[in-house]
C-alpha cells in the first residue's frame, strides 16, 4: 500500500444509538471529542426513525446527516465525498444489535468503536473478527477501564517486572441498583440488561463481569486457560444472573478470581483489582481511581497518585493524563483515552502506514472475543454446577 499525505484534520464521528433518554451514547460523544481529535458530524441515534431524527440537536447533528437508521447511514455516507464522510462510527446501543451494525459498517469500510460486550454471543463475536481481519478496518472495544493512567502505569509495572512473576489476580465489580425487579417498573437501562433477548446469556456477568476480567487481563496480560463459574439470580423472578463468582486457572499457573454483583446494598460503581506477584502486589479501586498501592514484605506501603510531573509514573501513565495532580481524573477521562489510543490507528490506515491493532493500548476485536469467550464459558460452566470449561480461543488476544 503507498503512503498517503498524513492526515491533517480532525476525525469525522458517526454515532449509532445515543438517542434521547440514552446514558452511553452521550458519554461516547463527549470522550470521542474531549481532546480535540474528532468531531461529531452524523448519527443513527435511535431504532425508532422519528427518534432517531428529534435526538439529532441534542448532539448538533444537522439534518440531512441525522439518518433514520444504521443502515440509511451507512448508504449515505457511502455517496458522499471521501473528504466528507465518516472516518469511524461509535455503537452505543443494547447488546444484542452490536453485530449487525458493527459488521455492516466494518464490511463498508468504516473504523468502528464499539461498546461491550462485543456482541450477543461467541459464535457473532469470532465472525466478526474474521470480518476485521478481512477488511482491515481498525475496531476497538470501549472498555474504558483500561483508559485510567493508574491502571496503564500498574500493566506497564507488570510488564516491567517489578511485581515477579504473577501468581494471583482477584477482580470484583459490585453495585446494588439491581436489589430489587426495577425492569419489572418500566426502567430502560434495568430492561434490557435482565432480558436474554436483548442482553443475551448473562445479565450481571456479562454487563459488569467483562470489564473485572477485563482488567485482570490488561494489567497483567495473562494468558486464560480454563474457568468454574457460579452464576445465580437473587431477586426473585428475574431471567438472568444478578450475581456472580468464577475462578480462573491461567496458563503460567497463576489463579484469578472474579466476583459481579448488582445486588449489594449501598454499592454503585466498585470495580477493583488486586494482583500478586512473587516481588510485590499492587491495589487501584475505580472509585478513587487517582490512587493505586503498591506493597511488598518488609517495606512501607507505596501509594502512587495520578501526578503527570512524577518521575515515578511511566511515560503512557503521564500521557494519559490531562490534568495536573489533585484535580481528579476518571471515568470520561478513560473513555477518551481508548478513543484517542484507537485514532492513532485511524490515521495510520488513512495514511497508508502499517496498523498496530490495539497491541499496545486499546482494546480491539480479539479483546471483545476474549470477552465473550469468557461470558459464554461461565454460563456453560455454571449450568454444570462449576465445571471447569476451556477459556482458549483461536481470536483472543496473546
């Protein structure tokens, strides 16, 4: 492939779901643009048309290019002009659609930013891999816990060996919003995540779950071997787990355990994660995501702060920051980092020049297939009272 005129400009945003009413939608546009990198100029931002048009202003989305649909959008960015038409499209809309949109645009060409999980089951989620492959499109998958400094200076530790060798990895994701049947009361975001229709296999596992054995796999880049998982439904009439624990056997021999809950009094947004290794182990909670501790026998506790001027903190840790120590940093934050890893990609193909895929920072297709793998693979062991089940998979990430 020749090398084209780098490219000079911001990248043009097309966002899929996102309409009036929706949570994701708005934070995918408003990371996607916090550094100045693109720019929200089309939309499909409902699968309801009349929706999907009045949701358009909301976003300063102009008329002719706020489309009826995902797939009205994809034939009228094709007949515009390539200096004119999107550059990638981010997916915010309930799981069980992630496919079919993502393979549509990904086979027209277009870069796509997709939320998790990936898609609605294993079999979509290795398909549309092969559909990346193919097509060579960039595609990232939003797990946006992997966009903290904190959590990029841990995986850069790891990586670096100042923990040994790895031995243990336990994740936990808790919340308590899903106490009680609110789908049952007409609330949106409670009914799609608790319907198999819409959610697909699991509900707890598969919202909150992915993103703790996300994490594990990120910090440490661990290889998973197999999994014995548990999975049950607490409130009382619902189709899908509100909870949930596996353990995970990895090939170095290391042990990781995984807890999801969304039925624990008092919690909101609690992921963290704690590693061991044979030098060291390290401590970083989401809720006070500008600190991570770091201890060994024998020695104080370290505790490293998201400080961008601090020799301590790596080089990705200090460019993933945007604002001086003390401020804090967090959740859109990490978000806008996937993008922002993700668009060095983007300009690369456009350029002509080779792609990276997401080895470094950004988590990309083979991720959402690890993702689903491990979905998949939990509910089949948990329906087998724990059997162990094999977490290999030929598209997962090394």
């Amino acid at each position: 492939m020749g090398v084209n005129a780098p490219l000079n400009r911001k990248l043009r945003m097309g966002l899929i779901g996102g309409g009036q009413g929706a949570f994701i939608g708005k934070v995918h546009s408003i990371a996607a643009v916090m550094d100045n990198r693109a720019v929200l100029v089309a939309g499909a931002l409902s699968s309801d048309p009349v929706k999907a048009k009045a949701s358009a202003p909301d976003y300063d989305i102009p008329a002719q290019r706020a489309y009826s649909s995902y797939k009205d959008m994809i034939a009228g960015e094709q007949k515009l002009a390539a200096s004119e038409r999107v550059d990638f499209v981010s997916i915010a809309t309930p799981n069980h659609t992630h496919f079919e949109i993502a393979k549509a645009f990904a086979e027209a060409g277009f870069n796509v930013m997709c939320d998790k999980p990936m898609t609605f089951d294993l079999a979509q989620a290795e398909e549309l891999a092969r559909v990346v492959q193919r097509t060579g499109v960039v595609f990232a998958v939003t797990h946006n816990y992997t966009g903290y400094p904190l959590v990029r200076q841990a995986r850069e530790m790891v990586k670096a060996g100042e923990l040994g060798e790895i031995n243990a990895v336990r994740a936990c994701y808790i919340q308590g919003w899903l106490r009680t049947r609110i789908e049952a009361e007409g609330q949106k975001q409670a009914g799609w995540r608790t319907d198999p229709k819409r959610s697909g296999a699991a509900g707890c596992f598969g919202d909150i779950g992915t993103h703790a054995y996300n994490l594990g796999r990120f910090i440490t880049g661990l290889l998973p071997d197999q999994i014995s998982c548990h999975l049950r439904s607490f409130a009382e009439g619902r189709q899908l787990d509100d909870y949930g624990t596996a353990v995970i056997r990895y090939t170095n021999g290391a042990l990781g355990t995984v807890t999801a809950s969304q039925i624990t009094h008092g919690r909101e947004n609690d992921i963290w994660i704690e590693v061991d290794g044979t030098k060291g182990s390290l401590e970083w909670h989401q809720e006070e995501p500008n600190k991570m501790w770091v201890r060994a026998n024998g020695q104080p506790h370290r505790l490293y702060t998201r400080d961008p001027n601090a020799p301590y903190m790596t080089e990705t840790a200090k460019m993933s920051c945007r604002l001086p120590s003390g401020h804090p940093e967090a959740f859109l934050e990490g978000f806008a980092n996937v993008y922002t890893a993700a668009y060095a990609d983007m300009v690369a193909r456009a350029s002509g020049q080779p792609v990276d895929g997401g080895h470094s920072l950004y988590p990309n297709v083979a991720d959402g297939v690890d993702g689903m793998n491990f979905i998949s693979q939990s509910v089949a062991s948990s329906a087998e009272q724990g059997a162990w089940k094999s977490l290999k998979n030929q598209f997962c990430r090394p």
